[in-house]
C-alpha cells in the first residue's frame, strides 16, 4: 500500500519537472501548475487551454474552502477526473462530469478524504503536470493522463491486465452546508447505439439553475454498462439510460488492460446537441498525443508573450506560473456553432468572428488581469469587450460583476464590467460602446431596475451621495465601488454623446467622500441620519448589528480608506494634504497586523494593515508616487513580489481569484501597474528582472531593463524610455504599446528626488495634481 508520505514527497518532486519530449516548446522558465494548489490559492493543477471552455483535473475533494477548486494539494486521494473547474475563487462549483477510472468491486461513493478504502477515492503518485497535460499514478495500477482542445477533454487510461471500469458519476459537484437541498434537480445519463454516452443536469450551487450538457466517447466499447438512479439503485439489465437527481454510469471492461482507453469528452452549456457538435468539430481523431501536441503549441505561443532575464530560477518560475494563471480565465462559453446562454437565460448566437465567455471576476480583474491583456492579448482583449457589451445588453441587471455559466450571481459589489469597458475605450480599444449605454444607464439612474447584492441601496446612494450603514450591509465599500464606478461609466457617457448623464456621473463620482472621514483619516460607516459610527475602530469589520453583517466588502476601515483609485489627489486634500497622506501611507503598512477574531479568511497576506491577499488596497503601495515619494513604492512592492509569491503550491498569498493575483505579480514584476485602469497610465514601481521582452500587437516589442538588478537594490533612481532621459514615475499606455526600451536604472538606496516634483506626478481624475 502506497503510504501518504512517500506520495507527498513524489509529487513534490515531480510537480516541476517538465517532460524532455516538450522542452523545446518552453524555453524559458516552466510553469509550476502546483502553483496556488496549496494554502489558499484555490488553483488546480489539471489540463486547459488559454481561456478554454474545459478544464479537465483531478478531483480530491468536495467539502472544503480549501477545495473550491475541487484540488487541494497535499489532500492524499484522488475522486477522479472532471471536466470544469474554477481557478483562484472564493467559492466553489463546477466540478462537471466526473471520470473515475480503476478496478475492484464497484463503489459508487467516494468516501471521506480520511478514508479512501471506504469509497472510489484512489490514493496516487507520479503527479505531473504542464500547460494542456496532466497525469497521475493511481494505487489501482492505473495510469491515467489528461490533456484538452478548447471545448473537450481527453483521457487516456492505461490499466494493468484484468477487470477493469469507468465510472461517470453526475452526482460529484461542491457541497456546503449553506446549500439548500437538492443541488441537483435533474440529471439524465443515455449510451446511443454507436456507444456515445451522453447527459445533462442542472446545478443549484453558486451559479444557480445553470446547466451542462456532455457527450462521450470511447477508443473501446466496453463489455457491459450498468446506469444507477438516485439512492444508488441498479437499473435493470439492458437499460440504456437513467433520469434522476444524482444519476451514475459504470463501463465495464473484463481485461481493461488489453490496450489504452481513451476517453473524449465534449461538453455545452447549450443543450446535448451541442455537446455533440463541439466533440465532433474538436475530435477528429483518436490521436491522444498529437491533441497533447496541440495543446503544447498553444499555450507556448501564449507564454511567450513575456520572456525575462535574471532573478533567482524560482522567481522565473514563478513569473511563468503567474502568467499562466492570467490565461486561464475568463473561459470560452459559446459552442462551435456560436450559441450559448446569456444572462437572460434564452440562446443566443454569436455574430461571425465571435465568441462568448463565462467566468469573470470582475470584482478582482478589472484591477490588474485585463489591464495586462491589454498589453499582452489585445486581441483576446478586445474579444471580451465585445463579449461584455453583448452580455449588457442581454442582462437583465445590466453591466456584469460575476457572471458563472449564464447565471449573473451578483457576487461582490459594484457592477464592474464598466471599469473594463471604458478602460478599453480609453486605450483605443474599438468597441462599439455605445450599445452598451442604455443598460448601463439603467444601472446609473433607474431605480427601479431589479437589483442583485451587488447593487443594492443605489437609490440611496443617489439621494443621500452615500449608502447608510443602517440601511445595508457593507455600505462603505458600496459607496466607494458604485463611485469608481461612476468615474468609469461617466467616461462611456462622454463616448456615446450623452454630455448632461456624464457630468451627473462625474459628479456622483466624488460620493467615496461621504465615507470617509475626514477628521479621523479613515473611511467610517456612516448612518441615515448622517452620524457616524462610534466608538470607531479601523481594525472592526463595522457596527455589526447582525452576526454577518459588515460594512466593508472583504476588508476593514483601514484597508477601504485607500480604496479609492480614481480621484486620488481629492482623497489627498480630504486627509489633509501630502504630508499627511504620506504618514497615512506609513501607518497602514506599519500598524500591528492585528484583526478581529470575526475576519474573513480573505483578509491575508498582512504587512501592518495593507492585505495583499485580497483585492481592496492591492494599488495601495503605489499611491506614495502620488505624494512624491516613489522610492516608497519601490521598497515596498519589492517586498511584495518576494515574500507573497513562491515557487511552492502554497505560493499565493489569498485566493488567485481567476488570475488576479497573478497578474499583480507580472506587472510589478514588470516595473508598473494600473492605479486606475480607466486613467489608462502606469505608475512605476521596482522591476524584478534584469531584462524583460514583452511582445506587443504589430510584431512591435517593449523591453524593460533593469541592468544589473540583484534582491539587494529594490531603488529606481533613473529612468529612461527610448534612450532619453524620464523624470516621470509613470507612464501612458499609448507610449508602451508603440514599443521600445524602458531602461530603470537600479540601486541599493533610495533617489527621493526622482518623482518628487509635482509636474512628474501621475494624473489622476483626468488632470495632473495641482
């Protein structure tokens, strides 16, 4: 019997190690998919392509924060193999179409993760895994392997000789205790005559009602198979389908081992006909390795997008892992013939040329995530702007914040699709943006539009120029999110010619003040009649007159006073001027780490107060340029990129939440970040490597250089953009994306007066500082 010591310590060998046949199409430092599959990163380490519909990984196990992903690294069994998975969230689901290969009597539970034997669970070794393929040892003898196209999943299972099975088990998804009973309503399995194994179910869990359709084929028809209904109940022999709740399939093999089984899977959101459609269009053939090949070939052309130089190897490792993960979402939704749910619930079809997504935390990657694609994928970029103006319009609730296999779950606040689009918009992006106004002006000024979470107390929030902590839950943080948001759909007003609804917006956009107290210097939940929350402290989650009421979204007073990213020389003025903010600054990465014993575990990743591990403050170290003090933000975000990341699977300090995270990494790693993605500028911080190669749309390249750059000098003390000196500490889109060479020059101490002087500031609100 394997023990789970000598298969932690296989695995943790293995996780890095490339296969030699597929080391010519990484030259530059591999991905450790194991990267954020321990601690809280929530990642998974399994087969997908860039942005691809499926994401084909092992199972181990359900029941867990720690396993929203259905992965957790260090877990000592394996469930199986399903075909979609989410990387980096909060909360789970997915988990679709569960693949259990092995042998022995049949068991149709999985059993508790303390218990294999008492289940299909399957202790394991071997583990390995690189973009678009996996595989694992199991302790049956088999070997299974996973790799992917964008709309189907391939397994190949190699069994030792004698009896064996597949078990396809439609009942596997996320549990948690909250969940209202059934979580799944409806479910059928059918094998046609040529041996296809097709099902449906519909899924109550985060993205409720949201339904997945799959088709199946085998290399081998199996000898026999048995279908099971709810309560495990054995259909009679010679049954081809079962309609249920929580519906099974076994296929037996009486020698399993007499050649590889390979499994394609195809799956839709549409209905079975276009699961089929997808397998056919996307499996031609049997070729499991040419599919791997493919798949290879894609995600090389898309890591390589950033090639560095110099660093420790694990800092490479971590960089390439980084981009990996800001790949991998949002995922395709639409099927081959364009059709797809949107969120209204009906089909829909995509025009010519276009597709559909699924998967966006926009909450989290408005930040940081698409402002890279921008960089990196512009046309990937400008796929999903299409995609989020259509969806708009077909949203019941307007602009999208959480959008989850056509269902809008209204997670988080703010309706942050528009921060997106008009970023786009400002960076040239062609778009057609104004279809996007109607919806997005009823999110702005109807009240009487139905509301998710999200959006609650606009109404409010336009009357009184705040939403009250009395009226509802995390009311500061709305405040802040519908004013950024205001900033953002004030720009796409200006865009579609509606001049009064975008001075109103601009206007409404300095509503982040009236949660923020100007007297103490924090944000403050503030009530109806215009009082403040007292006795105030920032440490507090709020007032908390119920047990799960906050007043913050994800964060505490400390952490939403610098929340603000859009009017940043007025939260300035509103703390007391520069001096002040500056010593603000100080204190929040210097204050004791201390939080109330009702934090959420998302609160992580603490310097003082400043939470790295969450998404709230994460622009928080790059405000010192607003003050003059850059070499602040060097210190500091150098810090970050070396004590929150690691070449380890508990490398992610927090949730990656779908790529954020690691996309804070790549560009700070780079040596700039988007305080404001709708400002469309970045302010410089400390670049990681010597040398960075980013390619850029047109064959055009942006090369950072950073000669010389060593852990010992963090300092930028110079700068200069195409050979010409920079006083700036920032720079505007529009110049990095027409190529050429952003040379720092680096050091062990600090240079104050570079950045210091008002006129080399960064903009924000639209102007310099004052």
């Amino acid at each position: 019997m394997l023990t789970r010591r000598a298969l932690l310590a296989t695995t943790a060998t293995a996780a890095v190690a490339p296969l030699p046949a597929f080391a010519a199409t990484t030259p530059r430092a591999a991905p450790n998919l194991f990267v954020g599959t321990g601690g809280d990163g929530h990642t998974y380490p399994g087969a997908t392509l860039p942005f691809g519909m499926v994401q084909l990984s092992p199972d181990t196990d359900v029941d867990r924060w720690d396993t929203c992903s259905g992965y957790h690294h260090g877990d000592g069994s394996i469930m199986g193999f399903s075909h979609t998975h989410l990387s980096g969230t909060g909360i789970g689901d997915m988990l679709d179409v569960l693949v259990v290969p092995t042998r022995g009597p049949v068991k149709l539970l999985p059993g508790p993760l303390n218990d294999p034997d008492a289940g299909y669970r399957q202790r394991y070794a071997d583990e390995h895994a690189e973009p678009g393929y996996y595989r694992v040892a199991l302790e049956t003898g088999v070997r299974a392997e996973l790799t992917v196209t964008e709309r189907t999943g391939w397994h190949r299972y190699t069994f030792p000789r004698g009896a064996g099975h597949v078990l396809v088990d439609l009942s596997h998804l996320v549990l948690d205790k909250s969940d209202a009973r059934p979580l799944i309503d409806e479910a059928s399995l059918r094998i046609d005559a040529d041996g296809t194994l097709t099902g449906s179910r519909r899924v109550h869990r985060w993205a409720k009602g949201r339904r997945i359709h799959f088709a199946m084929q085998l290399s081998r028809r199996p000898d026999r198979v048995a279908f099971y209904g709810d309560d495990d109940a054995e259909q009679p022999a010679g049954a081809t389908g079962v309609a249920g709740k929580r519906v099974k399939a076994v296929l037996f093999y009486e020698d399993a081992g007499a050649a590889p089984i390979v499994v394609r899977c195809g799956i839709s959101a549409v209905d079975v006909a276009g699961a089929r459609r997808n397998l056919a269009a996307e499996a031609k053939d049997w070729n499991f390795d040419g599919t791997r090949r493919a798949a290879a070939r894609a995600w090389a052309g898309q890591l390589g997008a950033i090639a560095v130089e110099g660093g420790t190897a694990d800092q490479r490792a971590i960089m390439s892992s980084a981009l990996y993960h800001a790949l991998v979402a949002p995922t395709l939704f639409s099927d081959v013939d364009g059709r797809y749910i949107g969120l209204d619930r009906q089909v829909h079809e995509v025009p010519a040329g276009q597709r559909a997504y699924s998967t966006y935390s926009l909450w989290d990657t408005y930040r940081t995530l698409h402002p890279l694609l921008t960089i990196v994928a512009p046309d990937r970029a400008k796929t999903l702007v299409d995609d989020l103006i259509r969806q708009t319009q077909q949203s019941p609730y307007g602009p999208l914040v959480w959008p989850l296999q056509g269902v809008e779950t209204g997670t988080m606040m703010g309706w942050h699709a528009v921060p997106v689009l008009a970023e786009a918009q400002a960076k040239g992006i062609a778009a057609d943006y104004a279809a996007a106004w109607p919806a997005i002006a009823r999110r702005s000024f109807d009240f009487t539009a139905p509301d998710l979470d999200n959006s609650k107390g606009r109404d409010l929030y336009d009357a009184k120029g705040y939403v009250p902590a009395d009226k509802w839950f995390e009311s500061v943080s709305r405040t802040q999110e519908y004013a950024y948001d205001d900033w953002a759909s004030a720009k796409l007003a200006r865009a579609a010619g509606k001049d009064a609804d975008a001075a109103r917006l601009l206007k409404r956009s300095g509503n982040w003040r009236n949660v923020i107290d100007g007297s103490i210097g924090f944000a403050r939940p503030r009530f109806a009649d215009g009082s403040w929350w007292t006795p105030y402290d920032p440490i507090q989650l709020g007032h908390m007159p119920k047990p799960w009421w906050r007043d913050y979204t994800e964060a505490n007073g400390w952490q939403a006073t610098f929340l603000n990213q859009h009017d940043i020389y007025g939260l300035i003025a509103h703390i007391g001027g520069h001096a002040r903010f500056e010593a603000k600054l100080d204190a929040l990465f210097t204050a004791p780490s201390t939080l109330p014993e009702n934090a959420p575990p998302d609160i992580a990743g603490l310097v003082g107060q400043y939470a790295h591990g969450n998404e709230p403050d994460q622009h928080a170290a790059y405000l010192y340029a607003y003050v003059g003090a850059p070499w602040k933000t060097q210190a500091m975000v150098r810090r970050l990129c070396t004590e929150m990341y690691h070449n380890a699977p508990a490398g992610v300090i927090g949730n990656d939440d779908c790529g954020q995270m690691s996309a804070w990494f790549v560009m700070s790693a780079l040596g700039f970040y988007p305080v404001d993605p709708v400002e469309a500028v970045y302010v410089f911080g400390s670049p990681l490597f010597e040398r960075a190669t980013v390619a850029l749309s047109g064959g055009k390249r942006l090369v950072v250089e950073a000669p010389g750059n060593t852990a010992a000098t963090p300092y930028v003390t110079a700068v200069t953009w195409n050979g010409r000196p920079w006083s700036k500490s920032w720079i505007a889109h529009a110049d990095l994306v027409k190529g050429g060479t952003l040379r720092f020059t680096m050091s062990a101490t600090p240079n104050p007066a570079f950045g210091r002087a008002m006129n080399d500031r960064p903009p924000s609100f639209g102007h310099a500082p004052a």
